[in-house]
C-alpha cells in the first residue's frame, strides 16, 4: 500500500517507510546498509510494521521519483 487509508497505518504504508528511511540516510548508505538497519530496528522495535525487501526497493523508487534521494555508485544519498 503507497498511501496511507482508513485500514493501513501510516507506517505500514511505504510513504511512511519512506519517511523512516529518509530519517536512516543522515549519512549516505546503500541498499544494503538500509536493509540491515531496517531489521535491527524492526528487531529492537524502533520501527513497528513489518516491510519486505520489495517494499523497501519500492520505496527507494519512489523516493528516487520525487528527487528526495539520488544514487553515486552504489551509495544513496538524501537530496537538499
């Protein structure tokens, strides 16, 4: 689900996964780094939703589309 709706929490959507990867790429990282620090904080229960690596891919994607982060060999960075 992209969009948050009457039955899916903002976290579980990945516009609000997004939001939590921009917040993960306060140093540029890759794929994946973002993966792993997803899992940990999953784990440890600083991120609530469960998400695939699809989802993430997705995400990045999207994020990527609206020009939010952009990628140089391999490491992602956040746009200003």
């Amino acid at each position: 689900m992209v969009l948050p709706s009457k039955h899916v929490n903002f976290s579980e959507s990945l516009l609000g996964f997004g939001s939590y990867l921009l917040q993960k790429l306060d140093r540029p990282s890759s794929v994946d780094e973002l993966w792993k620090a997803y899992q940990t904080d999953l784990k440890l229960g600083y991120y609530f939703a469960k998400q695939s690596f699809d989802n993430l891919t997705l995400t990045l994607i999207f994020l990527y589309g609206i020009k939010a982060i952009k990628e140089e060999k391999g490491v992602i960075h956040k746009c200003n």
